[in-house]
C-alpha cells in the first residue's frame, strides 16, 4: 500500500496518446476484414484512478438486470409477503439514512460549535489582558493539533476520506465503483476528521464531507454494517446488488445537502441537478422522505438547543443566515449591478477552476512523496492560516460602534456577535476581526448581515478577500476532509459586499444582499449548478423575493463560467482518472460506428455455452474482462437455413464464473443440465455477490477436463446494438440504460459470421479513449451539438 | 368531423381482449416456427384516441436522431456560425417563450379581475338595495353568458381546448403527437374560453389551461407561426423537429405553471416530475431561464398595477396566499393532526379521482350526442353553480365583527376583503358570502386567511366543502378550458379548516395554515405529485417554516392515495386512450420475450436498399406501418462466411418514402446513387417535413417499373434489441432513449436467417396490449416489482 504517482492515470493515458499519434489513420481503410488486434491502435481499457492519494484498481458497477435462468426463477418465486418485505425495507432504510445523517450532522455541528468557541473565548481573554503573544500561540497551537488529528487520521487509516467526496460519489452513481469509499473506518475519519479540520479554522466547509457521510451511512446500512461485521439479516438480501446500493447512495447525499444546509428541497435537487446520473420519480420521492427526517431531526436538536444544553452552540432556526427581514424592491436600475456581480462570479468561478487545478496538480507532486510529506503540507497549511487570520486584524483600524444601529451588543467579546472588540478600546470595534476570529458560519452570517451598511471598510473587506483567496486555494487539496462550499461562498460574499461598499449610494439593495447575490454568483461560476443552488439559497436566506435576482445572478454566471473551463467537480473527476460518462455525446462521435471501435480492441473472447472447465479457467487467468458472451455453435437450425446456426444466447459475468469454479459444478460429460441442478448449488442471493480473484481458485487437472453448463447463469438479454450504430448513439443508449457491457452484433447474417463482432464498455466510450485511438476525429473536435 | 364515441378507444381495445381471452394460451408452444400471423392472437395497434370530444387519429414522435446519410453530411458540413445560430436562437425561443407566457398569463388575470369584479361590485350594489331577485338575474345571466361564450368557442372552433390539457402534454412529452393541440386557434381559444371560464365563477381554475398556452407559445414560437402562416425564417429550420419541439413544450409548461402560482422553482420541478418523460440538465437550465423570465414580466406588471392603472385588479407580490406571518412553532402533539390531516387527504383525493371518472364516463355519453348537448351541459352547470353561490349564504345566520381582530374593515362591500356584508345589518358579516362570492383565487385567500380564527363557523365550511365537492365534481368535464388544481386547492382548504376549527383549542396551528395543509394533502392524494407540490406550495405561502410540515402531509397523502388508484391524470389519459409509456414495466413483462411479441404481429414487411417503385407504392397502400427496415440480400460475403450474407442496412421511414415519391427521385437501372445526386435533390431540412398521404401520390405505370435506392435515406443506426430480449427490458430502453421505432433481431446467426425479427412500437410494448395478447401473464399481475 505505497503511495505512487497521483496522477499516474492521467500520466498512463497520455501515453497512449502518444503513441496513437504516430499514425495518422486513413477512416476509409477501417473495415471489417482488417486484423482485429493492432497494438499502437487499442483503445485504452485503463481502470486505474487516484483513491484518496493513491492510484487504485476500480470496477464498473452493473446497474442492469441479470436476467438469467436463476434471477428469473426467483422472480416467479417471489412471494407477495416478500415483495412487501423489500419494499417496507426500502421505506425504512431510507428513514434510516435520513435518522442517522441528521443525528451525526447534529453532533459535528455541536462538536465544532463547542471546541472552536471555547478556543476563540480563550483567545478572546488572552487578548483582552494584552498578552497577545499568549494568545497566538494557544490559538495556532490549537489549530496546529486539531489539524495534526485529523491529517493524522486521513493520512494513516482513510486516505479516501481526504477532501469532499462528491466527485467520487458523483462517479459512483454514473457507474464506476471507487474501492474504500463507503466503508465504517472512512465514514468514522471523515466524522472526526471533519471536525478537527472545521474547528482548527481551516477555510473549508463541512458541506462536502456530509453530503460522503450520508452517502457511507447509506451504504454501510444497505449491506447491513462494516464489510467484516455484517448483519446477515435475511431481508437484507434484497439490497445486496448495485441497482438498491445506487439508489441508497441517492437518499444519502441528499440528505447529507440537506444537513449541510439545512435545505430538504435543495438537497434532493443538488442530488438530481449535480450527483446522480440516473433518475426516476420514485426515487426522488424517497429521498425527499430522507430529506424530510434529516429537517425534522434537526429542528428538534435546534429546539432541544435553544434551552442552552449544548453548551456554546449558537442559536438558530432551520435557517442558517437568515435575512427574511429585507424587503426586497425592484428597480430597473439594479439589474446592473446584478448583472456585474453575475459576470465577475462567472469570470472568477472559472479562474478558480482554473488555479485550483494547477494547485492540485502541484499538491500531487508534494504528496506522492510519502505521508510525512502530506502531514506536513497540511500543517504547514493551518500555520499560515493561523498567522493570517490571528494577525492581520492588527492591521484593521478600530471603528466606533454606531449608536444608531439597534444592535445593542457592540462591542461584543464573546464567542459570536457581530462587532468583535478584539484589540481595540470600549465602544469601538474591529471589522476584520469581526470576520476572521470567528467560525467560518459565523463569518458567513457577518458578512451576509442586513442593514449594517457601515459596518464593514472596503480595506477590511479587501483584506478578507484575498487572503480566503489564498486560503482557498492552499486548503483544498491537503489530506483532511475538506468541502469547496463554504471557501467558495466567503470569498464570493467577500467580493460581492465590496461591490455593495463601492455602490454607495448609487443602489438600494441592502449590502448583506450583494453579499449574498456575490456568494451565490461564484458557487454558480464554479460549480455550474443553477436550479439545486437557487433553491439551496432560497432556503438558506429564507427571502422568496429574492429569487428573481439570485436566479439571473446564477444564470449569468454559469453561461459566463462555461464559456472557460468545465466545473470544479469535472475537473476533479478528470484529475483523478475516474472514468466518468458525459450526459452529451461529442459532436464527432457520430462520425466513428461502433463496429470501428471493435476493430481496434483485443478480439472478443467467447465462451460456449458448454464449456471445458480448463478453457474457463484459462480465459480467467489471462484476461481481464469482467463479462463474456455466451455463443452456442451448430444449434438446431432455425426454419430456412441451410447449415447449422450458431446462437448469442447471452452474456455471463466474471463473478458467476469465479462462483462456479469455487463450488465446482462440473459436469462430467457434455450436456445440458435441468433448472433443479442449478437451483440446488446456487441461489440469486449467492450471484449477488461479487467473488474474489481467479488466484485464489484451485481446480485440480481432472476437474480441468470436465464441463460447465453456462446456460443457467447466463444473462439471456444482454442489450446490444449492430456494427452499425454510431458511438454517440451507443453512448447514449449506454448510459441512459446503466449498463456495464454492451455486446456489438454483426448486421450481417449469414453462416460463419460470428455472431459477436465485439464488446463495449465503459472506457470504450469515453470521448478521449476514443479520440487516441482515432485522432483525426478531432479535426471536428469544436463543434457542439444539440 | 363529426362527434363519435367518446371513448370508441376503449371500446375497440376491450373487443380485442374479448376474443383474445376465448383461448388460452400455452406458453410453450409460442416458439419462433408458428405462422407469423395469427388473426385472434394479434397485439393491437390502434393509434385511436379521445382528443378534445373526438376521436381522431394520433402519430408517435421521433424523437431519435436519423442518422441516415443525408444527415450525417450536413452535420459534417454545419459551420461553426450555424451552431451558434442554433445555439442562440435556442435560448432566444426560451426567452420568448417566458416572456409571451408571462405576458398572456398577466392579461387573463387583468380579464377576470376585471370582468369579476364588475360583476360582483354590480350584485352587491343590488343586495344592498334589497333587489334580491334582480341581483340573482344579473349574476345568473352574466354567468350564463360567459359560460355560453366559453362554450361556444371551445365546442365550434377548437375542441382541444376544452380541459386542462396537461395530460396531453404528457402524452406529447412521453412521444405522442395529438393533433390539433398546439395551433393557433386552440391557444386563442384556450385564452379566451378560460378568462369567460374563470370570469364566470365556475369551479375552476385557470392553472391547467396556462400550462397548455405555455405549450401552445412554444410550439407555434418554434415552428415560426401558425400552420399556414409560417414564417419562412432560415434559421428556424433547426427547430423543425421533434426532439427540438419537445424541449420548447417542456419549456412552455415550465412557463405556465410558473405563471399560474407565481411560482418559478416549483414550475420547473412540476415539469420535471409530472409532465416530461425525458429530461437532461441541459433542459433544466433551459426551462429554468424561462420561468425566470416569467417571474420577472409578472413583478413588473405587478409593480405597474400597484399604481392603480389596472382597474380592479387586486394587490399582491409575488406571492399568492402569503401566509408569511405565522410564525410556527413545532410540538410534538401537532403530529397527530398533520398526519390525520395526510391520511384525510390521501382517502378524499383517491375517492375524488375514482367519483370524476364515473362522471367523465358519464359526460361522455351526453358529449357524444352533438354539439347542442355539449353546450347545454356547460350552461347547466354554469346555471347551477349560479343557484348555488347566489342562493346559499342565504342560509348563512350573520356573524358580528370581532372587534379585537386589527382587520379595521369588518364588514366590507367592495370585490375583494375578508368580511362580506352580504345581507347582515352594518356591523355584522356573512361568511358565507366572503367564501361564494368573491372569485376563486380570492376565496381561497380568504380561507386561508390567518390569526382570524373565529372567522368562519363550522357550519359555513361544510357547506362551502359539500358544495365545490359537488362543482370540482360536476364541472370538470365540460366543454370549457378547465384547471384541476383550483378545485382541489378549494375543497382540500376547506376540510383542512373545518378540522381546525372541529380540534378547537388543542392545537397551537393557526387555522389558516391548517388550510393551507389541507389543500396540500388533497392536492397529494388526487395528483400524486411530492416535490414540486411542496415547492409550489413553499412558494405559493411563503413560509419556509411550513416545508416540514407540508412534506410529511405530501408524503402521506401520496402513500395512502396510491393504496387505491393512479393520478387524475393518469386516469384521463387512460381515459383518453393516448397510449402513455409508463415509467416502469410490469413485474410480468419479465415473463414474455420480444420475440413472442413479433409472432404474434402481423410479419414485418421490409423493402430492399434497391427497390422497386412499384413495391414501395404497393407497400406504403397496403399497411400503416411508418418505418421499414431495409435488408440487402447476397452481399458481398464478409470474411468466413461460406454464401452471399444478407444485410441489415436501416430503417427507413414512411415519410421519406413518400418524399422520395413526390419528388420523383427515380433510377432507370438497379444501382447504387452517389452521395451528390440525393444530395442535388434533396436538404435534411425536407427530410423534416411529415408529408401527406400515399394517396396524395401519383405515380405512372412506367414510374412503377423503376427504381429507388433507399440507402442514403436509410437510417443506418436504429436501436435493435434480439429476439431472447424481455419485453421488460425493451420497453426501459425504449422509453428511456426515446424511441419510435425499435428492430428486433434474431439471435441466430446462420444463412436464410431473416436479419429482421420483426419491429416494435409504442402500442406493442404497452401493458395493456400485451395482456390482451397474451391472457396468460395476467396471472402473475399483482405482483410488484423495483
């Protein structure tokens, strides 16, 4: 378990590249009776991506139905009682998950809540008896150890439970499995470790790593506990496959959006708009049941809270910064300065796509040096954050308290408040410390504050913005978990109340207002949501009649962001390797068939229905395909044929081989067995399980010269499509469905043509496998399509 | 054009399942070798449905991408400047479309406040003068002549005008066309029939028929006009296809529910979740765009209207029963009632849904005997309702002003206001009056109203809740454009507070949110629609705090609701006879092989690449079939085969044919074409058009005897599954990619194979058709599935 290269699929890839673009291809020479296997030309099949810090081995989920003799058996079987067992165990699980999300999501914020403001108050008392170097030694060096935990923990027991999660699940839900994930020990380093790493100041959120923990609570419910230490319920049975865990996965992360931000409508549509691939109506009701619990779960700690039982736990209703109490007219004259702030969101979202990915990159260098390397970036990291945020309020003029605002606590010295003392005389205040010696909700509820128009200086907020600038690039990528959420929104609140100081007069938007529209302009900017962020910012503002303008601040700004680079999360997804499926195919697709893509692949291997269990056992041991398809020769001919037929009767998967060749169903002679002698050996619950490697099956030679009947465990109705079809429409059709194989049939028909040309997966249809294998397609690269 | 049957549909599939029930059938015997075609064993395909009061005749959609070669040229050949042509004009249609909507959408509200009020103000001055009966005659009569023209209109000009129109939305967005839907007369119609609707205070609402103007908008916007007034605008030829068209209507729905409630999110998230079939994030964005610029249009005439210049026209934000002011606060013992109020609602509205089908099947009957009849129902109930909301506050005993209520104008005589004088003594109010005679949006902000708690008498409610019981009953199926969801809204607002009032002083809920909860629930329990309720709903009241609750009163509404029947719009659409492709397929279609499906169709008829034009005449007269695969018998052999192969070439489309007749594009000799002749005599732009009739086409004797090479225009890449595919299977991919067409092929590969299996459409994979088929599959039918 060494750390390699971060990058080194991306590094693997370019190879490929390389070596493809030695050879220009002539389009016209591909036909069918070209030699199948060209070396310099193979499509490359890369299944590595970058876990946490490493490069790891992933595998294709299969979202499709298995339909072979057994599934279909078990079909006719089920029982009524046993369809309403899965179906009241789905409504439950989905109760669960929400249960559980709220309940942790409670905890983390109790936790961070209670050991950043004992922190701050001890800074406070420093400070107020001048000992100011006292005080930044207890502050950095508390800072210092809660980062040292959690680095210490991501580094050590959980490398996956680094960062936000969301590319990763985003991924899972298009179909592509990242190992570790969703297991007990990440979901308990990402709890703790979130909570160091949002205690100790650190500018990240723990937004992301929510949305991850409600997706492992998710998970780990759905298998019924850790992988060592599973409940082998019988019920649970039914939710033993990818289909159920996918859907699980879906409630979780809503409801993890939802405990974030306290938003049950903004968390199912983050869910739809930005996580998951596949969509049905029924599951967007049952996460919106998973939302729901999540929101009632924490109004009741809320409730439960406000009678001071939790320590320093701030007040606060469902809604996190509130500003319900603006009124919101509408004057023509506005529509400009919302259009600037949209523009300068779209302009600055995608400049930080752009910086952060270079920052990544570079970060990748310095971790793939060992762990000591990481643990001391992310140190390095909290240090600096430690000396910005406690010295630069030095640097910040102390400003008198205005009588005139009904705020009666100014200045304050407690945890929270809107006008911290800090260094400064009684009846003044100082606004930068207002904003950095503060958590980052906190940070975000002051700057979004309403009708304290000269509350903050330009220059302060100046300061703020560059340094979360920095802060937001640096703290990304350093192994703790860390969520993009809330770095994002500082800064675009930051930019966008520095657009409301500098308005003056000349608008009569509230500056809260501004800063709000400039959050939600650079989320927009960089994370290219529209609709699941209005209505996230609907519910976290709690104005309705904001929303027009928040919705062209978004619109704006997305159509201007995509105009430079894709979204954060895209980037992410291609830095680490993951083998994400696009929504759209490319334009030039439609150029290349997916007959051509089969020519430049290995040649498919095939197996007979009836087949020699030492020809199974080779084709395991010297391929890696996870699926084969299943070809009867010389059957009954159909009426009109002059000679035997050869049959496709299906495709068996990897894992039912493996299976086989553990319990050792071998025939003795070369027949046909019965359906009872495949249901005595087997049942569908054991074909849900995903066997280990071949290595670890010992078949003695004896057992190499008898046969297996694939018949039984062969999936009859494996989606296909004709050499013909083209890839976009592959594409299409391969991702709409969910599948993991794709067999390619021959649109010709006549004896001796084999009726499989090919098999398509995952990696065959990816845009940039495609274009090194064919790179004169990329002469079309620019055009868009529909 | 004359009335028939209304449900003629139904009735011929019924036949069907009547003969096909005389035998049973063995499910052994159907292998690939029985006769082709078996006349009492046929899936029916009757493309027959209920539009308007008629049955006509309706086409399914293509919304696949032919990729024949003419297509595959001009994608290669489209410039940049074209792509960005098609690009903008795209977000300009979107933006059109929100910003007609929301124009249309403020006139008819400007109309029936207006034409409303007057009436009102005008049978008030007469109560107060003690001329009863002359009130009655003016109220009556000018009911009955709104009601007439109303009537008249949608009954001689444009029968598709008539109801909502929402399920033929769906229908249209799922892949059928009905005709007639979207044209010029219908939306004139549409507009003017629902402000005489409206006007007239008949029990409905105006919501459903602005999502079908929505949708009219954007289908005329896109095809640049009316259909014999086109615009011959180049770059609209993009926009001359189905897949463009579907995306516009999705748009143009969005639009029109956003109009109805002011609610821009929600109208987004009911096109999603009830209306389209088929989405992208693309379209979300897209849709989203358009409601925003819906919402904007609606604040400024608003903003403009506060000023007075708008007649009658009442105040009001954005917001329609903003019931912002409560403040709630959570207790547990609220629970029981929020559930009671959710069970209520789910039994009310199944109930409701099950009583207005009896009473359509009813309406039906008299429909059908001629327009008078249509025309007399109408003014029936119009003179019904009249009797009814004239009469009853008679009964009504006055109420004195509460004089501690703040509301300073108890009791009031103007349109609006919340405490009607009606025929009390000064000081005291009618409150019945304040919910009958008013309009319905009013009545429903008067029942919603909040801190008014002992407003309306017990006894007042149940009236107000038997009453629109029996109108939301009665009204809903005559010839007027009519909204389901004022109904609903009315009569679910009115249980909710009857149970208010009926739980007294043992909850701390306001009264007026009970109502607001009881029309959620009853909304749940007939449509069956979670999240974009509950938006709708949060949107409607602006009161976030209510979400938790409005969820858990949605969600068990829903469940209970579904225990007994489907959606009111499913009912209307099966109904209707449109043949709707249901999400998921039935546990049974696990059972049954696309390739027993073919054996029981009639054989497919496929044409050669090469064809004759007198075949291709013979075939286009002879069947009703709207695509033909294309084969190539004895091509040149591909490697290893032992004889001549055949080829599948594509799926060719009636339409095309018929193209190519007109045009006369006729060979002397049996030969290939060059790209360039199709090309000199034919654009991808005519390929768009849907020609007319085969009968429309003459063609000579001589023409008869030449040739037709159909390669060019031969889609080569159709989506085909094999014959061993489930129809359950099939019938996900089939919906999920949008298709029209679907070639089955065989699983054997051998010489005088068929290359084709046979052909599926929409009709043959619907449930329905193939229980009738196939009688025997109907035993495992109760049984559910994922």
């Amino acid at each position: 378990m060494e750390d390699s290269n971060q990058f080194a699929a991306a590094a693997v890839t370019n190879d490929v590249d390389g070596q493809a673009q030695n050879q220009e291809r002539d389009p016209e020479s591909n036909s069918l009776h070209q030699p199948l296997l060209k070396r310099n030309r193979t499509l490359s099949s890369n299944p590595l991506a970058v876990v946490g810090a490493k490069v790891s081995y992933i595998e294709s989920l299969d979202y499709e139905i298995n339909e072979n003799d057994l599934f279909k058996h078990d079909w006719r079987s089920r029982a009524q009682v046993q369809v309403l067992q899965y179906v009241f165990l789905k409504w439950t699980l989905a109760f669960l998950v929400g249960l559980l999300t709220g309940v942790i999501a409670t905890l983390i914020n109790l936790a961070v809540e209670n050991i950043a403001g004992y922190k701050l108050l001890k800074v406070i008392d420093y400070i107020n008896n001048k000992r100011y170097l006292m005080g930044f030694l207890f502050f950095a060096g508390t800072n210092f150890l809660l980062t040292l935990l959690a680095a210490v923990l991501c580094v050590f027991f959980a490398p996956t439970a680094a960062g936000p999660g969301i590319p990763e699940i985003k991924a899972y839900l298009n179909g592509v499995d990242t190992p570790n994930m969703y297991g007990a020990t990440t979901l308990i380093v990402k709890i703790i470790g979130s909570i160091g790493a949002v205690a100790a100041g650190l500018d990240l959120g723990k937004e992301g790593p929510l949305v991850h923990i409600g997706s492992c609570i998710a998970s780990l419910l759905g298998q019924g506990g850790p992988d060592n230490y599973r409940i082998k319920w019988r019920w649970l049975r039914y939710f033993n496959n990818d289909r159920d865990r996918r859907d699980l996965i879906t409630c979780g992360s809503s409801s993890g959006v939802c405990a974030a931000f306290r938003a049950p409508v903004g968390g199912v549509l983050f869910a739809l708009e930005e996580v998951a691939t596949w969509w049905r109506s029924a599951l967007l009701w049952r996460s919106f049941f998973s939302t729901a619990v999540v929101v009632v779960v924490l109004r009741a700690f809320m409730e439960y809270c406000n009678s001071r039982y939790c320590g320093l736990f701030g007040k606060g209703g469902l809604i996190m910064f509130d500003v319900s109490e603006v009124s919101v007219s509408y004057h023509i004259v506005d529509l400009i300065p919302i259009a600037v702030i949209g523009i300068i969101g779209g302009l600055l979202g995608s400049l930080y796509n752009h910086v952060l990915h270079k920052v990544l990159r570079l970060y990748s260098l310095i971790n793939e040096k060992g762990k000591l390397h990481k643990l001391l970036l992310s140190l390095g990291v909290s240090i600096f954050t430690s000396v910005c945020i406690y010295g630069l309020p030095f640097l910040a003029s102390c400003r008198p308290c205005d009588s005139s605002i009904q705020e009666t606590s100014c200045p304050t010295n407690g945890g929270t408040g809107n006008f911290k003392q800090f260094n400064c005389p009684n009846g003044q205040y100082n606004d930068l410390a207002t904003l950095l010696l503060t958590t980052n909700d906190d940070a975000v509820r002051n700057i979004f504050s309403t009708g304290t128009s000269s509350e903050f200086h330009i220059f302060t907020l100046t300061i703020f913005f560059v340094l979360y600038c920095i802060l937001g690039l640096i703290t990304f990528g350093i192994a703790v978990p860390s969520g993009l959420f809330l770095p994002i929104i500082l800064m675009g609140a930051a930019y966008g109340r520095m657009l409301g100081v500098a308005m003056g007069s000349y608008t009569k938007i509230d500056q809260g207002l501004y800063a709000v529209l400039g959050a939600a302009s650079l989320m927009a900017g960089s994370m290219r949501m529209t609709v699941s962020l209005c209505v996230i910012f609907l519910e976290l503002t709690n104005n309705l009649l904001l929303l027009p303008m928040t919705m062209l601040v978004l619109l704006i700004a997305k159509t201007v962001g995509d105009c430079f680079n894709p979204s954060i999360y895209e980037i992410i997804l291609e830095l680490k390797g993951l083998p994400f499926l696009d929504a759209n195919p490319e334009p030039w697709m439609r150029n290349i068939t997916v007959g051509e893509l089969a020519d430049v692949k290995p040649p498919v291997v095939t197996l007979h229905g009836i087949e020699k269990v030492g020809y199974i056992v080779e084709v395991l041991r010297n391929t890696t395909h996870n699926g084969f398809p299943v070809v009867d020769e010389g059957v009954m001919a159909p009426v009109g044929t002059q000679t035997g037929a050869t049959e496709l009767v299906g495709l068996v998967l990897r894992a039912h081989l493996l299976l086989v060749l553990k319990r050792k169903w071998f025939l003795q002679e070369r027949r046909r067995t019965e359906e009872w002698e495949v249901r005595e050996k087997f049942t569908w619950v054991d074909l849900a399980e995903r066997w280990g490697k071949i290595d670890d099956v010992t078949v003695t030679k004896d057992e190499m010269e008898m046969y297996v009947d694939l018949h039984p465990l062969t999936n009859t109705t494996p989606y296909t499509v004709l050499e013909s079809m083209s890839a976009a429409k592959a594409m299409v059709l391969f991702r709409q469905v969910g599948l993991r194989h794709m067999i390619i049939i021959p649109k010709y028909q006549a004896s001796g043509v084999s009726p499989v040309v090919g098999i398509l997966t995952r990696q065959d249809l990816r845009a940039h496998n495609i274009l090194s294998a064919f790179p004169h397609l990329a002469k079309s690269k620019g055009k868009k399509g529909h």
